[in-house]
C-alpha cells in the first residue's frame, strides 16, 4: 500500500484516479508549515503539491520513503530540485494541461482587440450609448502571424484557420514539412512584422526571445497591427510598443503578462486606451486546474507502480559507477549541444552524436539527455528543456537523434562529436576533456581549434587573406568589445578558414553586421554558452 501526501488545495476531481486505487492511500493536508510536513513525510511515499508548500532540501531529507513529488502546475520554483535529484525523488509537473485554456484566453485577447470589447462595455455600464467609437475589424481574410508553434502555439494556428484567418509561423524548430500539414506558412520573425495583420507570441522567456519584438521591429511594422502576449512579460518590449501605438503603427495590444508583476501602479499599460490587460489569467480556468492535477496523479500512480512515466522535470536516477564515468562530461555534452544550435540556421531535423575512445564502452544515454537539452534549450529555455523532456521534445519537433561509437580515439582518450543537420546545411562541433586544461572544443566542421566553451565567443568563417585577423581585431577594438583569446583554424593556405574569438562581452548585432561586410568575411555569429 502506498501513501500519497496532498499538502495544498487540489479538487477531488482532480485526484480521483489516485483516491480510486485499491493500492493507494490519499490523505488531504492542506495548510502544513514546514515544521508540520517535516514531523509526517517520513511515512510517504508521495507528496503532491501546488505553488504553496515549500519542498525544500529539509522536507525532502524528512521523507526516507519519498519517490515522487508532484507538481500541479507547470513552475517548479517551489521545490528544490537538486536536493531532490540528490535523493533519487523524482520531481513531475503538467506542462500540458494548460495548453488549450491558454489558447482560448488568447483568442478571447484578439476577439476584444478586435472589436473593442473592454473599452466600450466601460462606456455603456458607464451611461453613454457610443457606437461610432467602436468600429472594429474581422478576423476572416486577416493575417496571423504566429511567434512559436509549440503546444499552444500550434493550438491558437488551427482555431485561427476556423475563423478565415491565414497562418504565418516562426518557430526556430519548425521544419516546411510540418508547418506544411498544419497548413502553416513558415515565417522568419521579420516577414511576419511586416505582414501579419495580428501578431500572438507563445515563445519561452529566454535571452533570444527577450525583447523579440522592439524598436526595429516596430519601425518595420505593418500599421494597424493588433499583438496579443498570453505567454510571458519581456518578449515584446513593453516601452517601445506604447511608443508604437502612440505613433499609430500598432493599433492596440492585448497582455495578459508583464516583465514584472505585478506591475507598478504607474504602469503604461494599465491606463492606455488601446491597450487590454489582463492579470495573468491563461490558466486560470476550472478545466485547466483539474487538467493538470488529473495528469499529474496519472504519473504519481505510473512511478509508484514502477510502470512507465513522463514529465519528470529533474535528472532520472543513475547507477552510481555509470554517473562517475560520465558526471565529467556532462556540461561539455550541453555546451556542445548549444554551440551546434548556434552554428546552424533553419530548423534541426537531425542530431547526431558520436563517441570516440573509452566512451564508446559504456551507457551513453544520459550523455546524449544532456547533449539534446543543449541543443534545445538554447531556444526553448532552459526552464522548458530538462534531461527527462529533451527526447521527449525532440521527438515531438519530428528531430531524429543518432548516436554512433567508435574505438577510433581520435588522438584523445574520450571524444565527442555533434552534428545538427537542417534542410539547407550541416554542422559539427566536437569536444573532449584534457587533464589540467578542462573542457575544450577540439573541432569545429572539418578546422582543428582549441577553445574552451564558455562565455561569449564569435564565430567567423572566412577566406584565409593576409590582414584579416587584424581588420577584425580594429573592428572589434572600436566598438569597445576586448577580445580575450583568439583561435584560427584552416585546412589549405589561402582557402577556407575558422576564426574563434573569445571576447568580454556579448557583440551586439550591429558589431555582427560590420563584421560580415569586412573583406573576405563569410559569416559572423555570436556564440553565447553561459
């Protein structure tokens, strides 16, 4: 018999698949403090919670018989994963559950934007029967543009197609052929701005995706567009769309998030006319909150049961002689992934991972979770992107991941290689660990280099001319970014060329652009593996 702990509010609906084992024992405490859940979790096997109990490092060193903790959410903030990977507990949440309640908020957002539906109920509760004011327009024959095309993303494109409107989506992983049988058309971000009539953004928060949408993009901005944000603060910046309205390129936005919340009471948004805000309410529905308790028992009963799970967001356990052969190479294998990503444009169809030399002899499993996670974090964060998830997402983008061995060393002990290929190209990158220098990126395509992967690099392809180093580094130098280590690779004099450049600061995209109009430079990307 199993007991399972439920410390917060969770509807009995919503738990029923557990209540209703005959091997499952539920007991209901919500309200515990810390000290209360300390003194009982000692005697469960399960603990499932919401966002208000704390599962810390100290309730988890309580609960000797503690497997799973469950999560009836999407965040995770409120448990300490760490400590709980360090115990062997498994941690899942419900990132599911949500989808279709966020997708309905966003059409209700655009619906409101469209015909003014906030603005003029205010007027009418307030006395005055204004219909001139209020002349809306129709989604049918409208452009969507669609910023992200996973779960919600995906949902928000197939209802907007029942509504007569057209599709453009921008996902980084979406590929022609699946934005084809979504009858999608697959869009960079700058086609979109220029062209969508609406715009609704379902991307992560992360560095990339900070302030996607600002100054630049509402400069080319098609007028009269309408953006809704149901997904998170800080993708678009909010202070250059006030200025955007104002100036009349943006007809009017619908935020249902902030960059911090809750916002200033002075906020821009929350007395503009044009603007709808509403306070962070895509999931709150009735439907949504039972969803996601109902998914998350389904997975405390599968781990309980030993049977096959899914949505664990923390590292699964690994025998302990397996975990010190391969604990060392872990975060080369993320930067490996995430330096790959960056090489490459266009959407990944395929990863390969290849192990060189004593790794060849052992489970390399967990190693390739760390190098997927790598691959895919870099777009989807890493708050989304865990080393349970990665397979997981990557099969769900339609990303086929390989993996080879080979005794062949390579002229090092242990050597892997990361290859991502799309439609128009392919890339490798390949590292290895050597003792007393750490981590190294030992090849990068078919150049020999030695970069240690970390901080901010630039990559530059090039022809190999006389003077060249030094037209980058006057480049560089005048716009005030240092350059602290710098690689070249070639493979013939005179031919085709590599150069790594490890600098300070993060190069901002300006500095990119000049760079590529120097003579005899290819292409110059910003690598970032912090």
């Amino acid at each position: 018999m199993f007991k399972v702990l439920v410390s917060d509010p969770i509807s009995d609906l919503g738990i029923e698949q557990l209540t209703a084992a005959s091997d499952i024992a539920v007991d209901k405490k919500p309200g515990l403090s810390e000290d209360e859940l300390v003194s009982i979790i000692g005697e469960y096997d399960a603990l499932l919670v919401r966002s208000q109990t704390k599962v810390n490092a100290r309730v988890m060193e309580a609960g000797k018989q503690l497997k799973v903790v469950g999560r009836a959410g999407v965040g995770v903030d409120n448990i300490d994963l760490k400590a709980a990977t360090q115990r062997g507990i498994i941690v899942i949440n419900a990132p599911d559950g949500n989808t279709i309640t966020t997708c309905e908020h966003t059409f209700a957002m655009m619906m409101a934007l469209a015909r003014h539906i906030p603005q003029a109920y205010m007027k009418t509760v307030g006395g005055e029967w204004d219909r001139k004011s209020f002349v809306g327009v129709e989604l049918r024959n409208k452009v969507l543009g669609v910023m992200g095309m996973g779960r919600i993303g995906s949902e928000v494109a197939r209802r907007a197609k029942a509504f007569g409107m057209s599709i453009m989506g921008y996902d980084p992983f979406l590929t022609e052929e699946r934005a084809e049988k979504m009858g999608v058309q697959l869009s960079t971000v700058d086609e979109i701005v220029r062209n969508a009539d609406f715009m609704t953004v379902h991307t992560p928060l992360t560095p990339e995706t900070r302030h996607m949408i600002g100054k630049a993009q509402f400069e080319v901005m098609k007028p009269g567009m309408r953006i809704v944000n149901c997904a998170r603060g800080g993708i678009i910046d909010e202070q250059a769309l006030v200025e955007a309205i104002d100036q009349g390129i943006v007809a009017g936005a619908g935020f249902d998030v902030f960059e911090s919340e809750p916002p200033a009471a002075d906020h821009p948004f929350l007395k503009h006319p044009k603007i709808i805000v509403t306070p962070h309410l895509g999931a709150s529905t009735v439907e949504a909150q039972e969803n996601v308790a109902i998914d998350v028992s389904k997975q405390v009963l599968h781990i309980l049961r030993n049977e096959p799970f899914v949505n664990a967001v923390n590292m699964p356990p690994i025998a302990a002689e397996l975990r010190s052969k391969l604990q060392p190479y872990f975060e080369l294998g993320e930067k490996l992934g995430g330096f790959a990503v960056q090489q490459i444009d266009g959407a990944v169809e395929e990863i390969t991972v290849t192990y060189s030399g004593d790794l060849a002899d052992v489970d390399t499993q967990p190693l390739t979770r760390h190098v997927v996670k790598g691959v895919l974090a870099h777009h989807l964060g890493s708050e989304q992107v865990n080393l349970v998830n990665s397979m997981h997402l990557a099969d769900g983008r339609g990303i086929n991941i390989v993996t080879q061995k080979s005794r062949a060393t390579k002229g090092f002990t242990n050597h892997i290689a990361v290859s991502l290929r799309t439609k128009q190209e392919e890339h490798l990158v390949a590292g290895t660990l050597l003792n007393g220098y750490g981590a190294r990126i030992v090849q990068i395509d078919k150049f020999p280099v030695d970069v240690a992967p970390e901080g901010n690099l630039i990559l530059i392809s090039h022809q190999d001319k006389p003077g060249i180093i030094g037209r980058v580094g006057t480049l560089l130098g005048t716009n005030d970014v240092n350059i602290a280590t710098m690689q070249v690779g070639r493979k013939l004099v005179g031919g085709a060329a590599i150069m790594v450049l490890a600098v300070d600061k993060a190069a901002a995209k300006e500095v990119l652009d000049e760079l590529m109009k120097l003579p005899d430079i290819n292409t110059a990307k910003e690598i970032d593996l912090y």
